[in-house]
C-alpha cells in the first residue's frame, strides 16, 4: 500500500474510533463518511500524501496534487528553435543590392539637380537660393528612401513574412510600415516568420549604409552652401571697407621739381 494511503487510512481509523467514542451530530457523521469514501477512491489513483491530505479536507483535487496527473501537465509544447538558411541569406542579399543601386541612382539625380540649380542662379548667388538648393536635395534623398523600401516590402508581400500574430494575412500597407520601421532600424510590434527571421536584420544593413551615404551628399552640397555664404560675406566687407594708396606715393605725386632739377646751361 502506498505511504499516503496508510496515512490516509490511519487518519480515517482514528476518526472512527473518535466517533465510536464521543457521539456525534448529523454533520459531523457525513463528514466522517464522506472522508472514508475519499480515502477509498484517490490512493487508488495514485495520489500522493499531500494529494489525500487536502481532498479529505473536503477540497477538489489539482494537477500538481496528483501523481498520476503530473507528466500529463509537464508535456508543454514548446516553439522551434529558428536556424539560419541559404535561402534567407540569398534573398536578403539581393534586396539589400537592389537597395544600394537604386540609392546610387538617386543621389545622382540630386547631385545633378542642385548643379543645376546652381547654374541657374549663378548670377545672384543669394542665401534664399541657396537654402532652396538644400531643401529640395532633402526632398529628393527623402523620397529615395522612401522608393527603396517599396522593393523590401514588396517582397515581404509577396512571401507573406510579416507574422501577424492572427490567422488573416498582412496587407500591402502593413507590409510596407514594417519595413520602414526596420530600415530606419526603429523597430516595430510586428516580426517576420521563422523562415525570414535573418532579414530584419539585413534590411537594417541597407539602411545604415544608404544613411550614411545621404549624409555624404547632405555634407557637400552643405559646405557649398557655407563657402559661397562666406565668400558674400568677404566680399560685401571688402566694399564697405576703404582701401588707403601709399602714403609716399601720394607724397611724390603732389611735390614739385626738386631745386636746381632744371636743365643746365652752358655745359
């Protein structure tokens, strides 16, 4: 017999006996009776000491109380372990490509467009022509972020990599917000699925390096701005201020003939 239901049973005697001994009320009675069937009924499941211990208290049985129960509860499923494969690694590589030229592209078109610009208004080179020249640049290298991103959520579209945590599929909105999210390396609430999990990290590559190289062009056409400022500025001080002639120059200018200069007779 197992321990626990020898002290289960011992318990029962003892309250038997103390029944025997001492009369006692009707509730009292089906209290006794209704431990002795419990005490008949769990140690033939397998229950543990502290398993018969509280159902004889009267208490609904638990899981954990049970030992027949227990590797039943135990069994939790857990999720697969991701592994890296070539698959992830060949197509992230090939969008963070198509990134770069498409960035290549584009800054050129914004070096051109500010040359032109540039030539446009090189007559009066003013400071509100100049900051026009730079805010159109931003707007240009803006919107060929924003075009590059269209070629990673396109393909998240296409495979439906977003996990959305429900059963209905992630839209092409949905799709392109997650993206931009990861490609401005912001992060958001939404993950890809297993199989893609490698390319939230390389779509976070291709931003950092087209990042870097927008800042390269923000950087020059900036310096442009600032030398061509400067060089007003020296020059609208140069006006203002006098340039003094020498002193002896002037001084010979204004003399006379020195004495006994003229032509001399009789030699």
């Amino acid at each position: 017999m197992p321990f626990g239901a020898g002290v289960c049973l011992g318990r029962i005697l003892r309250l038997g006996h103390c029944a025997q001994a001492r009369p006692c009320s009707g509730l009292g009675r089906s209290r006794l009776k209704f431990k002795a069937e419990a005490a008949q009924d769990w140690p033939a499941l397998g229950t543990t000491k502290a398993g018969a211990v509280y159902r004889l208290n009267g208490n609904p049985p638990s899981a954990h109380e049970c030992g027949a129960n227990l590797p039943e509860t135990m069994n939790v499923a857990t999720s697969p372990q991701y592994v890296t494969s070539l698959e992830e690694v060949f197509w992230g590589g090939t969008l963070v490509a198509i990134t770069m030229v498409m960035h290549g592209f584009g800054m050129l078109s914004v070096l051109r467009t500010s040359g032109a610009f540039k030539q446009r208004f090189a007559h009066s080179p003013s400071f509100t022509m100049g900051m026009v020249i730079l805010v159109v640049a931003s707007w240009m290298i803006l919107l060929v972020h924003l075009l590059e991103v269209f070629a990673w959520a396109g393909f998240f579209l296409w495979t439906d990599a977003v996990n959305t945590t429900t059963d209905t599929k992630a839209n092409a909105s949905l799709c392109y917000y997650f993206a931009l999210m990861d490609y401005t390396t912001l992060g958001s609430a939404y993950n890809l699925h297993l199989r893609w999990r490698l390319l939230e990290g390389m779509i976070a590559v291709a931003g950092l390096l087209t990042f870097a190289w927008s800042t390269g062009i923000m950087l020059t056409l900036a310096q442009d701005f600032q030398d061509q400022q400067m060089s007003r500025l020296k020059q609208r001080r140069s006006k203002h201020t006098p340039n003094p002639g020498p002193a002896g120059g002037q001084a010979l200018g204004k003399a006379g003939p020195p004495a006994g200069g003229g032509p001399q007779s009789g030699l």
